[in-house]
C-alpha cells in the first residue's frame, strides 16, 4: 500500500511539472489591444462602432464608386489577408474589408453569439453604417458563408457574389487545423484560452496552405499575435460551439446575382468537390478551379487569384 502511495505521489509530481512547463513555455496572455493596434492598425486602417463593438475595418480606393467590392476573411484570419488584392483593385474601385467579429481587431461579440444570423445582421448593420446600399461581395471559408446567407437575406444590397473556397455544405475535410481540432474538443478548448503554442499557430497556418514554404515568418506572427487579442481565443471556440442550421444550404439555388465560384484546387479544409456543389446549384455562375492553391488564394496567390476576379467584375451580366 505505501508502495502505492508512494508512486501515485511521484506520477502527480511529474504531471504537475508537465502542467508547469507547459505554462511557463506555452501560456500566454492577452496582448494589450493598443499594442496590436500600433501594430496592425496602421493608415489606412479606421475603427467604427457597429453593434456594441469597435470594428476594424480599411476603406480604400474610388470613393465615388456607388457599388464597392467588400471581402470577408475565414475564421482565425484578419481583414489583412486580403492586403494584395485590396492594394490593386483600389486603383479603380472602392475597397472596404473588416475584421469581423471574433477575429482581428474588432474581437468578440459582446454576447457570445456566433450565429450565422448575428453574423448576416452584422454586416448589414457595418455596411448601413458606412451607407453601402450596394456591393460586390466576396468571402472567403467562413466569410463566403456570411457573404451567401447574407445574398439571400438581403439580395438588394448584393450586386454581384465572389465565393473563395466558401463554407456552406457538408464537407469531408482532407485535413483540418489543429487549433480547429482542439477548439472543438472538451477540456482541450478550454486550455487552448490559454495555452497557445506559436507552432500551434504555424501548423494550421500551413495546413490550409498548399506552398508552405510561403508561410512566412511575419504571416506567422500576425496570425499568432491577433490570436492573443483580449477574447479571440475564446471566442474561437465558442465559434465552434454553435450548431447551424445543417438543411440552410438547400437556399443556395434560390441565389439570383452573378457569382463567381473561386476554388484552390489543393484545398484539404473544403475539398474541391464544393466548389461544384455552389456551381450546381447557382444558376448564374462563373467557376474558376486554381491549380497548386490551397485554402486561401487571395493570400497563398493573391495576383493569381485576383485574375479571374477582375474578370469577373469587368464582366456586364
């Protein structure tokens, strides 16, 4: 029994020393927002009230264009991803971009509701702020599933629709982050509120990257570092918590504006085969599959990817 005793003592003592390593090497706190925003917020980047909360957003290019081109990032992700496409399509058009709710700079909504109708009466309310009536629209993953809700519940406001390796079906994803992962697992989520390994960060970075040696250093630390933004990580996995409506993407056929359907064919998060499941059942479509991209064009190949888009808005439907 002493024997016992004694090696329960030693096994608590040892896993007591992980959970303190782990801490020491691999906890972090929050980053002050004014840091972050000395940071990542520099000119051309403006802050507005919607909602409660303090959106970061960029407002580029033509302002006498009646119709601007608006992106939408994925989850995880910032208004940042789309800096290359924003710094050519401003030469002509006006550009706006966000960092939605949970992610970037604008952080958590103020009532933990990840919904995909608080998301759509978000954008509304961001847009009616800023007296957008009209707009092109575009997301990608998470923001091209805001961006179709959105086309269906207010389609006057929708001229034309980009969807860059959009969510919205069922998928069989290839493979899948691993802060995806721990975020939806129990005990695990909760640490990761806390623990938040910068190569944690890197790994997911690259899992949606088909290039990986085009996952920088300083791409790295941007994702890492707005991730430590007060409330990002938790609202991350209250993200994962919600439950969707699983029939909502049924309503896709009943999309009426022109769309171009914009696809890394490498993506391992929303297999190619969604690509054709939006080309299916949207009757005015334009489908663009990219060879050796992943998840995220605009970022991974942003003059690539930015090619067929171009097209698409010079195009009179």
């Amino acid at each position: 029994m002493k024997y016992v005793t004694k090696s329960l003592k030693i096994i608590l003592t040892i896993v007591l020393l992980i959970i303190i390593t782990v801490v020491v090497f691999f906890g972090h706190r929050d980053i002050p927002l004014n840091k972050l925003k000395a940071k990542y917020a520099k000119t051309p980047s403006l802050f507005i009230s919607v909602n409660g909360m303090d959106v970061h957003f960029r407002n580029e290019g033509n302002q006498a264009d009646s119709i601007p081109i608006v992106l939408i990032h994925g989850t995880g992700s910032s208004l940042h991803t789309f800096d290359t496409w924003a710094k050519s399509l401003k030469k002509s058009k006006r550009v706006v971009r966000m960092d939605i709710p949970a992610y970037g700079l604008t952080g958590p909504f103020p009532d933990g509701n990840y919904s995909m109708t608080n998301y759509t009466n978000f954008l509304k309310e961001f847009l009616t702020a800023l007296d957008i009536k009209q707009c092109v629209l575009a997301g990608n993953s998470l923001g091209g599933q805001i961006a179709w809700n959105f086309t269906l519940e207010k389609p006057e406001m929708v001229k034309k629709l980009i969807l860059i390796d959009a969510a919205g079906y069922p998928m069989n994803s290839k493979s899948v982050p691993i802060a995806f992962k721990l975020a939806k697992t129990p005990v695990f989520n909760k640490l990761l509120t806390y623990i938040t390994p910068r190569f944690l960060v890197k790994s997911s970075v690259e899992n949606v990257y088909f290039d990986t040696s085009k996952v920088t250093d300083s791409l790295v630390d941007r994702y890492f570092e707005l991730t430590l933004r007060e409330g990002n990580r938790q609202a991350l996995v209250d993200r994962f918590k919600m439950t969707e409506d699983a029939n909502a993407y049924n309503n896709i056929k009943n999309i009426q504006q022109p769309t171009l359907i914009l696809w890394g064919a490498n993506d391992l998060l929303i297999p190619v085969e969604n690509a054709y499941l939006f080309q299916e059942d949207l009757p005015n479509d334009t489908l663009v599959i990219l060879d050796d991209i992943g998840h995220v064009p605009m970022e991974e190949s942003p003059l690539e990817s930015l090619i067929p888009v171009i097209n698409f808005l010079n195009k009179n439907d």
